[in-house]
C-alpha cells in the first residue's frame, strides 16, 4: 500500500528534489547516456549521476519518497543508500529514466548484481535499444554465460552497429580451455549465420591461433583476405601467424610490404618491430620503432621499446633520453629507473646507479633492482648500508620479507661471507621454516662448506614438500654421486629430473657423471656430450672432458678443457680435473 500524501506534499518533494545538485532527470524518456565505465572515483561518479535540468515523470508518492532519500544519501556520501533507494525506484516505477539513472549508480559502484537487473528491465522496457544489450553482455561475460552474451552480440550487430566480437575473442587467452573452445563453437555457429562477417571470420582465426590451432587460423585469414584484401587486422593476425608457423622469413617480407600499405596502422608497425628484435635486426627495429613514435609521439609503451632496443643495439645516449623522457612524464617509471640504473652503472656512475636503482618501488623489476644496488653498495665499501637497507625494506614490506631474506643471503655468498650468509639464512629458515628457495640456498651453501650431511638433509625436506622438484632432485642427485658411495640412489633422483625436464642440460650433465662413476662410460658420453652441446659450461667440460680422456679420446678431452678454461681460468674442478689425469702424462 502507497503512503497517503498531499497534493502539497507532493509539490514540495518534486520542488525539493529540482533544487539538489545531483538530482535526477526522472524522465521517462531514454537519454542516451554512455553506459563505457567512468574513469573518476566512485564517490566523484555517484555524487554527478544526474544533469542539472530535471524533468519529471507523473511518479507515485512512494518513489518520489525514495528518489528523494536516494539524492539526500548522494549529498551526505552515502552512496550505497543512494543505489538502493534508486534499484527500489527503478522496480517500482518502471520508468527508463530511473532505470538508467540506477544503472549509472551501479557502474560507477562496481555492482555487478544491480547491473544485471537494471540491464534486465531496461530491455523488458526497451528491447531495441542497444545500450542495455551492451552491458548485459559484459555481465554475461562477467559471469561465464558466453552464450547470453553473443546473443546481446548478435543483437547489436543486427541493428548495424559494431558488436566488439574480435574484442571478445581476445579475451579468450586468459579463458580456461574448456571455455575458449566452447567460444569457438559459438562463434562457428554465428558465423552459419552470418557467413559474409568479416569480423566474426577474424574473431575465429584469433581464437584458433589462441586455442594451438595456428594452420587452420592461418588458412581461415587467407580465406577472409581473399574476400577483403584491406582488412587490416587480419592482415596483422597473418603477420603474426606465419612467424609463429616457422616462417618469419616470410613474415617479415609480409610485415614489410603492409607496414608501408598502411602506415598509421600502430599494432602492425609494432608487431613488425617485435619480430624484428626477435630476429636480432636491431637496428632495422629500431628504425621501425622510430617511425611509428614519430606517428604516435605520446605513446610511452612505444618509447619504452624504442629504448630498450636502443640499449640493446649499444646505442645508450639514445636510450638514455627516451628513458629520461619517461621519467619525466611520469609512465613506465620503474622500468626507466631500472634501466637507466644499467646505464649509469655501465658508465661507472656507482652512486648514481644506486639512485635510479633504489627508484625502483614496484614491480617485476624491484628485486633485480635491489640486488643490483646492493651489490654496488657492497663492492664500494658500503656492505652495512646495503643490509641495514634490507633490514628496513623487510620490517616495511613483510610481505615480501621471504625474498628479502633471500637476498641478503645472495649478497653475502657473492661477497664471499660464507659464515654470514649461513647464519642471515638460518634467521630467514627460523621466521619461514617452509620456504623452498631459503632451505634450498641453505642446502647449496652446506654442500659448499664441505657439511654434506646437512645439506642432504635440507634437499630431502624440500622433496617431503615439492617431490616434483626437478632441480632439488638433480641437486640431491649430483651431491650423493660426487659426494658418497650411494649412486644407485642418486641415479634415481637425477633420473626422475630428467623425467620432468627432459632438455635441461645441468641434470644431462648429472646424468652422464653418475653413469660415469658406475662404469658405463658409454652411456655417460651420451648425456655428457648432449649437456656441453647445449651448455657448454667449465664443470661440464671437466665431467665430459674426463669421459673422454678414459675412453682415449685425449684430443678431443684437452680441445673441451681448452674451451672450458677459455670461460673460466680458475675454475677449480676443472683445474683439479686436468692436472689429476694429465699428471705424468707424455700427450
């Protein structure tokens, strides 16, 4: 039952509700707002829902009653009671211009549950009008209902209008893969209906290539560029596909031709860079990043590229003012800092090195960073700094107090401080006993102090936690084959690491050394010489180098140990290794 209420009363609520700033448009006339979400702040978007003018509809007295606590809640920040009161306004009236006022409130609260609803009656009241369809749709997709959501699509596309489907189809790489494929299906099924789209052809090929399918994506965009030759995103997704199929030959003469086709075309000429970099034509990506930042000058993901490939083609003065430019318009500002920390550190500038460094705040790039200026800290002199810094940074960030640790440790090992660096890691192993990296670096440390036991110790309670850890398995493996009589048991674990990670050469070159500690020469040549092929490291040359030397391949043993030395001088096993076999010898 409504609230009885005066002719009066009713003249002074509408009157009352004219005069509020934020006051509603109430209407039922549909204002073609934007429903594409606000970029200021909840409270800025709630208190500005409305026009200044105001019209009004003939409303009963209970929803003039909630529109005006809804505007009263506005003024006083309230926002939430604001949406409410306009969700019951918007039920009870059924007019467009409360519907679309509630559906503004919602968008600009982030809630997704009001938004369905008022996309729901909005199309109960105007199923035509495409702005309910377009949000329905991002809640269908919010939700999973990928099938609602090409429905509102397929609505939009019927009424002329671009249905965003290449957009959707993108979306898909971060699907699980039941769902991409499920995608896939539907699009097939729209494009039965629609075969002369375009974009519903485009949208299939990308998610082909996103589903493992890169030929048949290929040959789907070959069919659309028969029919559209121009059709430049297909154009890029062919680019694109051809590297990934094994033919970036043919992918770069591609690119080439079509980023001179169409010059204001940004993701091509990008794309025709990356490639470029990837093929080690630096200076040619380099060349290609420039023009397309002449076109785009306010681009910063394009001047950060171009820095870094400037820094890669040793061309630091170049890259150091595209950085310094980056810095100063305030975008990419860790990944400058980084950088132009490498610069000044390559330049010899420690301190300023450390600076930039220590500018680094967030990011993949904080711990590379930190580590860099740590260790300049230390090989200045000023060791104490670097760890009273880390000391800060953990009581700080405890969340990230466990790779803090790790850090210190890593420091003291490069500054060659074994003690220390056994005792920072037993304080981090006391605070997190779980963590993997800290026992691990633990383990290593032990086994190079000569205290095996221990660090077997450490690597089995790794294996207790993680028994698919290939490196712990390789590591367990490597120090009971150099360290005890137990290689049937270490032959065990490296076996099982190469079972996990077939290519890894570390574990190739552990393999070979325990089969050469039992007696099978032959077998061990086999792993050895796949582990120097494709890591050819000082300890696999002494491993493969010995191998060779038993079997009377001297030659070839002393050509490995020369190679090896080349690297590393000093190195002990090999130095040990050599001068054990070579001692006495006439060759």
């Amino acid at each position: 039952m409504q609230k009885p209420a005066s002719y009066p009363a009713i003249c002074l609520l509408a009157f009352t509700l004219a005069m509020l700033p934020g006051c509603a448009s109430l209407s039922g006339q549909n204002e073609n707002e934007s429903s594409a979400p606000d970029t200021e702040s909840p409270q800025q978007q709630a208190s500005d829902v409305v026009t200044p003018e105001a019209r009004y509809g003939d409303f009963e007295p209970d929803v003039l009653y909630q529109l005006l606590a809804a505007e009263i809640a506005a003024q006083r920040g309230h926002y939430n009671i604001t949406l409410a009161n306009y969700l019951q306004a918007a039920r009870q009236s059924r007019d467009v211009g409360v519907v679309t006022r509630a559906m503004r409130i919602a968008q600009s609260l982030n809630v997704d549950q009001a938004l369905q609803e008022m996309a729901a009656l909005w199309l109960e009241l105007e199923p035509e009008n495409l702005q309910p369809h377009r949000i329905a749709t991002i809640q269908a997709i919010k939700n999973g209902d990928l099938k609602t959501a090409l429905d509102h699509m397929e609505t939009i596309m019927n009424q002329g209008e671009d249905a965003d489907f290449d957009s959707l189809a993108a979306m898909a790489a971060g699907l699980p893969e039941s769902q991409q494929k499920e995608l896939l299906e539907l699009y097939r099924q729209l494009a039965e209906r629609h075969p002369d789209s375009a974009e519903i052809d485009y949208s299939i090929a990308l998610l082909l290539k996103i589903t493992g399918e890169p030929e048949q994506a290929l040959a789907r965009v070959d069919n659309l560029l028969e029919r559209q030759p121009d059709f430049q995103p297909a154009i890029v997704l062919r680019g694109d596909l051809l590297y990934q199929t094994g033919q970036p030959g043919q992918a770069l003469d591609y690119l080439t031709t079509h980023t001179r086709r169409f010059p204001e075309n940004r993701p091509m000429g990008t794309l025709y860079a990356r490639m470029l970099v990837s093929e080690g034509e630096l200076q040619a990506a380099q060349d290609e990043f420039h023009r397309i930042l002449e076109r785009y000058p306010d681009d910063d993901n394009l001047r950060l590229s171009h820095a870094l490939v400037a820094l890669d083609n040793d061309q630091p003065e170049l890259a150091r003012s595209e950085l310094e430019r980056l810095l100063e318009r305030g975008r990419h500002s860790n990944q400058a800092s980084y950088y132009l920390g490498r610069l000044e550190e390559d330049a010899g500038n420690a301190d300023d090195a450390i600076d930039y460094y220590h500018s680094v705040s967030q990011g993949d790039l904080f711990f590379p960073a930190l580590a860099r200026a740590s260790a300049l800290q230390a090989d200045t002199g000023r060791l104490d700094d670097a760890l009273a810094h880390l000391q800060r940074l953990r009581d700080q960030r405890p969340q990230q107090a466990e790779r803090l640790w790790l850090l210190e440790t890593n420091l003291l090992l490069e500054q060659d401080m074994p003690e220390p660096a056994l005792t920072t890691v037993n304080q981090a192993l006391t605070r997190f006993p779980a963590n993997v990296e800290l026992r691990y670096a633990r383990a290593m440390l032990l086994d190079s102090e000569g205290k095996t036991d221990r660090a077997i110790q450490d690597l089995e309670a790794i294996l207790e936690q993680q028994p698919d850890n290939a490196v712990t398995l390789n590591a367990l493996g490597y120090i009971l084959t150099t360290s005890t009589d137990r290689l049937e048991e270490a032959r065990g674990y490296i076996e099982e690491a190469l079972r996990l990670d077939p290519d890894n050469p570390a574990i190739l070159d552990s393999l070979g050394w325990v089969l050469f500690r039992q007696g099978d020469t032959e077998g061990a040549l086999h792993y050895l010489s796949q582990a120097w092929e494709s890591y050819p490291d000082p300890e696999v040359a002494a491993h493969y180098g010995e191998a060779l030397w038993v079997t009377g391949n001297r030659e070839q043993a002393r050509l490995i140990w020369e190679q090896g030395l080349e690297q590393a001088p000093d190195h002990g096993i090999l130095r040990e290794t050599i001068d054990r076999l070579t001692a006495g010898s006439d060759e």
